[in-house]
C-alpha cells in the first residue's frame, strides 16, 4: 500500500506504484526514509518495456521542506555519462561513427601532440589517456564545450592510450559531446533530447530547457557527502586521481546554478529522476527498441559488451570492467549480477542497470550524498532487493 501527500504522516510520504513480487525494495526506501538514511529518493524497475516499480518520496529541499513529488528532477552525476554513450550507439548505429576509427577521422585537429591513434572506443572506454586537462580548469570553462574539447585535442595522453582505463570523470562529455556535434552539427544536448529523450517521452536533459529552469521548484537540492577525511593534496603531483579529480572540482551546491542546469555537460550536469533515467536505459535492456522505435540494432547494443579494460582504474580507486561506454559487472559494484548487464553510477550514490539476461532496467537517484564515487553501499542494498537477495 502507498501513501499519498495529503496524509498526515509524521514520517516522510512514499508514494508510486509496486508491482507483487518487489514489496522489499519498496520496504527498504520506506526505512531509509523513515530513518534519514535518505532525504528525498526516487527509485524505478522496468521489466522490459513495462514499469513495475516507481517510487518517490522524502524531501526535495532540505531548507525549506519541499517534498520529493513525482515530477521532481535532480542532478544526477555521472549516470549523465550512460545518456551521452546512447547517443554515441544511435550514432554507431546509423554507421555515421565507428568504435574502431581513430577519433581524428570525425575531428582532425585531434590528431595533434601524437593521438592520430587514439580510437572512437579508447574515449567510450575510458582508455584514451584524457581524463583531464593540462590547463588549469574552472567548472565554468566546460560550458563552453567547443573551447574545453580543442583544448584537450592539443594535449598528449597521460597514458598509453588503450592500455588501461583512467575514468574520464569530466572529459568524456567533452570528448563524446564534441564527435557528437562534429558528426551531427548539433550539440550533445540537442542531439540526446531530438534523438532518444523526446521521442521516448523522458524527462531527461543534458542541458535544462527554458521550461525547466522556470520551474525551479521541480529541481531537488543535492545534500553534499560527509567528509572522507582523504587528502588530495597528500597525492603526488602527478598522481592521475589528483589531476582528474580535482581539476576542475565543483560543490554540490552548484547543481542548482541555472548557469550550470544549462549547460551540456555530457559527463556530469543531466537532470531527471529515476523514472525518466530507467526509459532511456530501457533502450539498451530491450535490445534496441522500445515503443516500435528503434534507436539501435541488438548487435550494436551488443557492442557495450567488449570489454575495453578490466582492472584496478586508477582514478576511482576500484576494480572497473569498463565496456563501451558503460561499465560491465565489476567487483567495485556487487549488487549488478553476472552476465549481460552494463551499469553506471552517479556521484552521491545514484545508480542505473541494464539487465538484458533478466529483462531488467534499474534506476536509482537521490538528493542526500554518501561518499563513494563507485560501490555505493546504498545503491547496492537496493540492487539486492530488486534481485531478491
């Protein structure tokens, strides 16, 4: 049974709809939210094309009380990078940009300072050796996408590109997003919100639209992790966790700054809730096609299962099997099971499934942070319960 919000309640309102067989999952935000483990959350299971758990309830905004309603959108980290690496499959798929070619096919000026190598699948997979910048970086300077991604054609690799993974915590957007305009001659955004969220009917944005950002009140305000206690300043200079992390680094607060809504940063700035996360990735869970569209083929789909690195990634800190574009079942993250399943994660706690061997799209966001940039204790207590372990 699920509350509504004219009920008085003394504990946070859960609502949306559960489907039998999911009362666990719907247990255990119910406590997280009762307990404070959460603020606000939103937490959706698709079994295929059809939703069978959406939930939502808790606070929005700590200050001021606003409830978590169904409509309510927040910043979701780098699940932001699962929409930017469909929007390279629509591409692949439509044979305009092969994982195979060098980047400098798409972007000559990439070429330069010895990347004529580097391919299409070394940036998907996090192995292109820039996962950050030379230049000393604000946030700011990401807005203007074009000017931050010359910026990285200019540069060397840290690494030897293809080697191993060093996760592109804000790079990818720039890189991803910058093939996307020089094939399409239209931004990341554009692109996304034409191509895949419009036609799915999905609240998503890499980008806030004017409708958005008129509706402030629909925007969740993150809550920033507790402190870890680790010192950055303790890493070497050139330590890559160091120079990815850090530079540029921004606080949550930021995440409501409409100059910051409305920028496209493909690694880092979409906007949506579990629902509208769950819809696109269904796109990857179904093969290709959902609601008689189709945005890829099943064997371009199937091109995320090639496995582009598979050890410790030294930027996060964990064991990562990065595939193309999105992570496959890693021991960084226990709660995604064995087999075809590709996932990612949103700094705070925030998490997105695509389960083909079981039919299932998983999608988890919330406002109140935890600490981890990957392994979100939270996160994979309610990928258990979804599995029923």
């Amino acid at each position: 049974m699920t509350t509504t919000a004219t009920e008085e309640r003394s504990e946070p309102v859960l609502d949306g709809v559960c489907a039998p067989g999911f009362e666990g999952v719907r247990e255990l935000l119910r406590h997280n939210l009762e307990t404070g483990v959460e603020l606000g959350a939103s937490l959706c299971v698709m079994s295929g094309e059809e939703v069978v758990v959406d939930l939502w309830g808790g606070t929005a905004d700590a200050a001021s009380g606003r409830p978590w309603t169904r409509d309510t959108v927040v910043n979701t980290y780098s699940i932001t990078k699962t929409m930017t690496a469909l929007a390279a499959l629509v591409l692949v798929d439509r044979g305009l940009l092969d994982p195979d070619a060098p980047v400098a096919e798409y972007w000559p000026e990439f070429a330069a300072a010895g990347k004529q190598t580097v391919l299409v699948r070394h940036v998907l997979g996090h192995t292109s050796g820039l996962s950050g910048w030379d230049e000393r970086m604000r946030v700011e300077d990401l807005y203007d996408t074009p000017s931050a991604a010359d910026l990285l054609a200019r540069q060397a690799p840290w690494w030897t590109p293809g080697a191993s993974s060093g996760y592109h915590a804000m790079s990818f957007g720039t890189l991803v997003g910058e093939l996307v305009r020089r094939i399409t001659g239209v931004s990341l955004g554009q692109f996304f919100a034409a191509e895949v969220a419009v036609p799915l009917g999905a609240d998503y944005w890499i980008g806030a639209p004017e409708s958005l950002l008129a509706q402030p009140e629909r925007i969740a305000t993150l809550v920033p992790p507790p402190p870890t206690g680790f010192d950055y300043a303790s890493l070497p200079t050139d330590s890559l966790m160091l120079r990815t992390l850090t530079n540029p680094a921004f606080a949550p607060a930021l995440t409501t700054d409409p100059g910051f809504l409305a920028a496209e940063l493909g690694a880092a700035n979409g906007q949506g809730n579990a629902r509208s996360v769950a819809l696109v990735q269904s796109v990857i869970t179904c093969g290709g096609t959902v609601g008689g569209r189709r945005f890829a083929a099943p064997e371009t789909v199937g091109r995320i299962f090639e496995v582009q690195a598979d050890g410790r990634d030294p930027v996060l800190g964990a064991h990562v099997r990065f595939g193309l574009g999105w992570a496959l079942p890693s021991p960084s993250m226990p709660g995604v099971p064995a087999g075809r399943a590709c996932w990612w994660t949103g700094f705070g706690g925030s998490v997105v499934v695509a389960d083909l061997d079981r039919n299932l799209t998983i999608a988890y966001v919330m406002n109140k942070m935890g600490p981890q940039l990957v392994g979100s204790a939270r996160a994979n207590r309610y990928l258990d319960a979804v599995y029923g372990r």
